[in-house]
C-alpha cells in the first residue's frame, strides 16, 4: 500500500524552498520553485502558507534573482521571435478586454489575475531557461510535479478514498490546476508525451526507470479519473505517438499491445462508462452541458462581438444572459464568448507556436549538435498541442499556465539552438 499523500506531501514546501536557495546559483531552479507553487496550490495545500501569500513572495524572490542576473531579459520582447510578439497581442487584449467586459471586478477576478500571473510565468521560463541542462531540469521539474499530482489521487484512491458518481467511484485531485476529476485527468495526460519524448529517451537506466514508474502512476491515474475526456486524451496521445515515431509499424504494434492490455484490466463499469463516448452529446447531461457551453458562447459573441464579455467572465454572463451561471466547459466556446472576434489574438497565438516548432524541426534536420533531443521535445510540445486543443472540447481554461509554458519552452528551444549554432560557427583569424 502507498503512504498517505499528507503523510510526505511536507516534501512540496521543502523542495521549493530549496530550489529557491539554489537559485542564487542559477536563476532557473527559482522559476522552478515557483512552478511547483504554481502548480501544485501550496498556498491551497496549507493554509498558512496561503496566509502569508507564499506564491506572491516566491514570485517576487524569483524575479528579483531574475533582474540582478539580468541574463535573458531581451528574450520576452517581439524581435526575438514571433511568439513573443503574438504572445503581447493576446495580452493587451486580455487585459483590455477587462474595462470592456460585462462585469470589470469579476473580469480582473477571473481573467487578468491569471493572465498576468501567467505572463510572469512566462517572462521567468523565457529568461532563465538559456541551455540545454537548464531546459532538462525544467523539464524534469515538469515531469515530477505531475507525478506528485498523479500520486495523491492514485493513493486515495487504491486506499478508498474517491468521489462517488453514478458510474462509481472516481479518482480526484484536491488541489491547483488537476482539482477534480477531468482536471486530473487533463494534466496527467499532458505530461505524458515529456515522458516518453524526452526522459525515456535518455541513455542511462535510472532517469529510465524512473520514467516508466511515472508513466504508469500517470496512466492508472487517467484510469481512476474514469474522465471520458481524459480517455480520449489518452487516446491522442497513443496516436500522436505512432505519428511521430521514426518506425511507426513498430510503434503502432506497442501501442495496439498497450491498449489490449488496457482494456483487458479495466473495470466493467469504466468500460460501461467509456462507452457512452459513441452517444455523444446526448451521452448524459454532462456530455451536452460541454456541446450547450460552446453555443452560449458563441451567442455571447453575437451579443459583444467585438471584445466579447471580458476575460473571466463566461459564468458571470451566463448567468445574466441564459440565466446559468456555470463555466463553459467547453475552450472553444470559452474564449469566443470572452474575447469575441479578438479571440482571434489567442488563436494566432497558438499558431505561432506550431509555427515556430515547425520551422525548428526543419532545421533540425540539418543540424547534427543535440538535434535528436531537441526534436524529441519539439515533437512532445506539439503533440501536448494538439492533445490540448483536441480536450478544449470538454474542458475550458485558454489561459492556463499550460499555453504559456509550451509557448515559453518553444522560444528558449529556439534561443537555445542560435546560440549553440554561433559557438559551433568558427571565428576567422583577425576578425
């Protein structure tokens, strides 16, 4: 039996502690703490923490390490890449939709707190992030925190401790972006491909090992959600795999094993459940709630459609124009109603990340220093895309840190790869 989650969970504070005092070696082990803050809600987890506003003055500590260091800095602006600049339009939009929206306090409440937040998250990763050890313990930071995520749910869980729902009894998180159980099953799923792309594809046994125990943790954990998203998140994933895979025969035979296997253990009554899947919206109230929150949104957009209701504030208009007031779950649905036709900001956003990764992996084919590492993380990066974009048809959150981080990653990826190109280029004699 695994150990209680409260029982070791005084390993979160304490690891980001002491990435923070590490961090006056190297800035990057800051924004690492501040990602397991971020993510894991400390201040949530322990309310004195929460009192004292823990997140706020870690954030603070890490951007003050930032600017005395002052490496990095020019990497948040426009000419740097073009994520940059299409990540600046999304902001003042987001952040300008909030004078406009339908209610300005429920909007900064909702929507630019986070987005701000983010942005700082964003400038942190863009800054520290400048060679390939500090992308691989960001990454490693990454896959760690989502094990932990995973591990609580997963423990209470095979101990009893789970949500009742109709169709039985269901892993949940308690705590920061996986509260619930589709959010759960959402954050692990995304994690998956850094798994498989970047930490098992590293040459020595423990990192490997260490791997396929996450993996596992993280696949019961989609399991145990018993999330048909998160199913069919899981589902993506196995299929972006053979996509990406250099000999897809091979991968396609693994995967099929894998889902045998998958299908050979599970429950009745999660196979009972995932198969309401092929009824669609008529599936359960649930199912059509996800279908009737992108038609609100759009109608939101009739209604403003120019700037829309305002960052934040889809449940607030709901609730005043159809008198419901609950989250879209549904992405698309979200930010059209939100942004209106300047949603368009995010969606060119998103696309300049797919973009950008593209543009990396042809040039990666011709360059011979780490470029099967860095495509490894390109591939992953695009494939949690399009798990992410495929999933936003049953979930909300266009401005979770999510977007930010993969859109972070792909500039110091880029970053990363010029600079190793400039030191590899020899200088002439007398130059």
């Amino acid at each position: 039996m695994l150990p209680p989650a409260e029982s070791i969970q005084i390993i979160l504070p304490t690891a980001s502690i002491l990435l923070l005092i590490m961090s006056l070696k190297n800035p990057v082990y800051g924004v690492m703490s501040y990602f397991i803050v971020l993510n894991a809600k400390l201040g949530d987890m322990y309310p004195a923490l929460g009192a004292m506003r823990f997140e706020l003055v870690v954030a603070i500590i890490v951007l003050l390490r930032i600017f005395i260091s002052f490496k990095g800095l020019g990497n948040i602006f426009p000419r740097i890449s073009p994520i940059n600049g299409a990540f600046w339009s999304f902001m003042t939009v987001g952040m300008l939709s909030i004078a406009f929206s339908v209610d300005p306090a429920t909007s900064w409440d909702f929507g630019g707190y986070f987005i701000l937040k983010y942005a700082l998250f964003y400038l942190m990763i863009v800054s520290t992030v400048l060679t390939t050890a500090d992308l691989s313990k960001f990454l490693w930071a990454f896959i760690l925190v989502t094990a932990w995520i995973a591990y609580e749910p997963v423990a209470n869980y095979l101990s009893g401790i789970a949500s009742e729902h109709g169709y039985g009894s269901v892993a949940y998180g308690r705590y920061g972006a996986a509260a619930g159980h589709v959010a759960l099953a959402n954050s692990l799923n995304q994690a998956i491909p850094f798994i498989i792309f970047f930490a098992l594809a590293g040459r020595k046994r423990f990192p490997k090992l260490l791997s396929l125990a996450v993996l596992a943790l993280i696949v019961f954990g989609v399991y145990a959600s018993k999330s048909r998203g998160g199913f069919l998140g899981l589902m993506i994933v196995f299929l972006g795999m053979v996509y990406f895979a250099r000999n897809r025969a091979r991968a396609l035979i693994i995967a099929g094993f894998v889902f045998v296997v998958f299908f050979s253990v599970a429950a009745t009554d999660y196979l009972s459940h995932m198969s309401t899947i092929k009824e669609g919206v008529h599936a359960s109230r649930s199912s059509s709630d996800r279908y009737l929150g992108f038609v609100n949104g759009i109608s939101m957009m009739i209604k403003r459609p120019i700037i829309g209701v305002g960052v934040g504030c889809y449940a607030e208009a709901r609730g005043r124009f159809f008198n419901y007031r609950f989250y879209a779950h549904n992405m698309y649905g979200e930010v059209l109603g939100e942004l209106g036709i300047a949603s368009l900001a995010w969606f060119y956003w998103i696309w300049a990340v797919f973009r950008k990764t593209k543009e990396i992996k042809t040039s990666l084919y011709e360059y011979k220093e780490n470029g099967t590492f860095y495509l490894n993380i390109i591939n992953a990066i695009q494939l949690m895309l399009v798990l992410r974009l495929f999933i936003g048809n049953f979930s909300h959150g266009y401005f979770i840190w999510f977007w930010f981080m993969v859109a972070a990653l792909t500039v110091c990826i880029q970053n990363i790869i010029v600079r190793e190109r400039e030191e590899l280029i020899p200088v002439p004699v007398g130059a």
